[in-house]
C-alpha cells in the first residue's frame, strides 16, 4: 500500500521511448508531487539524460534491483520488460502502473480508466494495468451510453497512428515518405509493408482465429473496464501512416433506444470527452486536432438506421497522452488521493 506522503519517489520505466518520454512531460506539466524523479531504460540510453523540472535527470539501466525505495513506478518498456521486473518492484515495496498488456486481463490486477472504473484501484496488489491505448479512448465515450441505455454490441474499426509502435515507427514513416518523395527505395523494417501513402489492416500478431491480437485486447478490456462481460465487442485495427492520434468508427447497439441529441448530449457532458460534431461547418475531430490534447474528441454522432437502437460515433484521440501516459499519471494521482 502507498504511504502518504507529501512527495513521492517515482520511475519512469522505459522513460526514453515515445511514452516514456510523454510520462516525464505530464508529470512535470501536472506538477506531479515528485521528490525524486527516477529514469530506467536500456543499455542502450547509457549516459542519457532527460530534462525534468529543468534539471538534468541520468537514465539508468533497468535491473531488478533498482526498485529499492521508489513509491511509484510507471513502466512503459514492452510487455517482456514488465513481467520481468514488475514482481521484482512490487516486492520492493513499489506500486507500478504498467502500459504494457502483460498483466491487462490478470483477474488479480486492476485495469484502469479513471474517468470509467476509477474505483477498481483500490483493489490492487501492487499492480494497477493501463489499458491498450485504442480501448482507453474508446470506453471513455462508451462509459456514459452503456450507464444510460446498455450497450449491447460494438463494432469498432480503428486508424491508429504509427506512434501507437514506438519511436522506431515513428522513424520509419518519415524516413519512408521522405524517401518516396526523393525517389528512393523503401525497405519496410518495423512494419511487415510499407506504411508510408498506405494503411495496414494489421496490428500486432494474428491469432489462429484470423483475428490480430490488438483487436482481442479491445474485446477483452472493454467488457472488463466497463464491469460487463455481456457487451458484444468485434473490432478490426487498422494501422494508418498519422504520425500521432487513432481514430475510431463506432457502431453502438444498445438496449434502450437512443437518439443522436441524447447521445450528444450525455458525450457533452461526460469526463474527459469534447463533442466535436457541427457537420453544417464540416466540423469533426480529426488527428491533428487532437494532437497535444488530453481529451477524447467524439463527433459524427448519428443514429444507425439499420437496426433498431443503433448509433454511430466517431473518436479520436492523441494516443500517447490519453492512450498510454496521461492516463498512467491519472491513475497515479488517483492513487495518492486515497493513500
Ligand atoms: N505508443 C503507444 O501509443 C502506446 C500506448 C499504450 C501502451 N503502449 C505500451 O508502452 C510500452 C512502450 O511503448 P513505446 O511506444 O513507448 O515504445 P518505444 O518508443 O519503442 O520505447 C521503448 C522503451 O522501452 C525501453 N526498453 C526496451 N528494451 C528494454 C530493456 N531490455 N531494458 C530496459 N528498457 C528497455 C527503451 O529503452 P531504450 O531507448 O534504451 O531502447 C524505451 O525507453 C509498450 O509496452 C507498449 O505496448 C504504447
């Protein structure tokens, strides 16, 4: 359990990487009660350092040993990196709020959105989970529809943006769309093709199923974060060459029937949601929008026609911030207000 304190040791784990480098950003723009900030990465960031607070902060090398002293650690370095050394955090005395899906779908471990189930931290062990960044913004919006007519079943496609894979994607759809425009030879590295004036409709493995793994993550937490096995989910994820930001169409089936002002209305006044829906004004949420934000835009609202209680929303969101780390310093903070 966290002792309360009025600052905190806390880690960034993975703290060079696209989400790390965000959880040091929002800790600091937050003004997070941080006594001591501490860095971990691999042997390849030695002799880094990371500005915080404008002090210059060394990046460690990751071992289990590490962990000795630190109230809170925030681990954003691959799922290998999480089940390796998250026990060993934990057994120091540490609480870790993990971004990868290692210990996701764990009926022991809390998964998180604090605008939806913030009530589920109190039950941790020493881990809390962040969940996959296509579900966080997704069940935000779905949170105040299913509490106010039931949601029965979801069919969601997404656009998630190269940076949802890291830095080293990020790279590479620059490198790749500069290297198309010079005339220049593409060799795809990270993603299996090119993704550069293209799109992918895969992310992460497939399974025998025919599904990816990324589109199971979104069935699994979505019935979880929203306490609710009974929600019919099927989603198809689509890898799209946006630097930053997913998309997601949304079609929503639900018990009560709901019209678009209903459902405009509830989004308008829900936590953590913009309605961004004045089509008259070719008004939407789109990525650039988004970019930097910390809310979840939603906008193309409109009922479904084709069944009978049926919407269908569009939402979009910058997935480093909402999608991985605002939402990881939220649950910290969630955290010290109950210790
Ligand atoms: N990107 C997203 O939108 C997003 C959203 C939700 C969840 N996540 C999850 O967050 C995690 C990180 O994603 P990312 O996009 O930030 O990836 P990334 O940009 O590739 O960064 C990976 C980070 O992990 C560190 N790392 C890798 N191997 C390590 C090792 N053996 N020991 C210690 N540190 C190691 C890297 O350190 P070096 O710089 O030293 O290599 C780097 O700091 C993943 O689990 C991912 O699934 C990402």
């Amino acid at each position: 359990m966290l002792k309360n304190k009025d600052r905190y040791i806390v880690a960034v784990v993975g703290a060079t990487g696209a989400v790390g480098n965000e959880m040091v950003s929002i800790l600091e723009e937050r003004r997070f009660p941080v006594e001591q900030l501490r860095l971990f990465a691999s042997e390849r960031s030695e002799g880094k350092t990371m500005d915080f607070h404008g002090k210059e902060v060394p990046v460690e090398i990751l071992t289990e040993k590490v962990f000795k002293g630190i109230d809170i650690a925030l681990f954003s370095a691959g799922g290998d990196r999480s089940k390796e050394y998250a026990p060993a955090a934990v057994k120091s005395g540490c609480i870790v709020i993990d971004n990868s899906s290692a210990w996701r779908m764990d009926p022991e471990v809390p998964l998180v959105v604090p605008e939806v189930n913030p009530y589920d931290i109190k039950k941790h062990k020493g881990i809390i989970a962040n969940p996959n960044c296509s579900t966080i913004q997704m069940v935000v919006a779905l949170n105040p529809i299913h509490k106010a007519a039931k949601i029965k079943r979801v069919v969601v496609t997404t656009f998630q943006s190269v940076s949802g894979t890291g830095k080293n994607a990020i790279d590479e759809l620059l490198n790749q769309t500069s290297d198309i425009l010079n005339f220049k030879e593409v060799k795809p590295n990270v993603y299996p093709h090119q993704i550069a004036f293209s799109c992918l409709p895969h992310i992460d493995s497939f399974m025998e199923d025919g599904y990816t793994k990324e589109e199971i993550k979104m069935v699994n937490e979505t019935k979880k974060i929203l306490g609710d096995s009974s929600i019919k989910v099927t989603a198809t994820t689509v890898r799209v060459p946006v630097f930053r930001s997913h998309s997601e169409s949304v079609n929503i089936e639900t018990d009560k029937k709901l019209s678009s002002n209903e459902v405009r209305a509830l989004l308008s006044g829900a936590s953590g949601v913009i309605v961004y829906d004045a089509p008259d004004k070719n008004l939407y949420p789109m990525p650039i929008d988004a970019v930097g934000k910390d809310e979840v835009y939603v906008g193309r609202i409109r009922e479904d026609n084709s069944v009978k209680n049926g919407i269908n929303i569009w939402i979009v969101s910058d997935n480093l911030r909402k999608g991985a780390a605002l939402n990881a310093v939220q649950i910290a903070e969630k955290l010290i207000e109950t210790a």
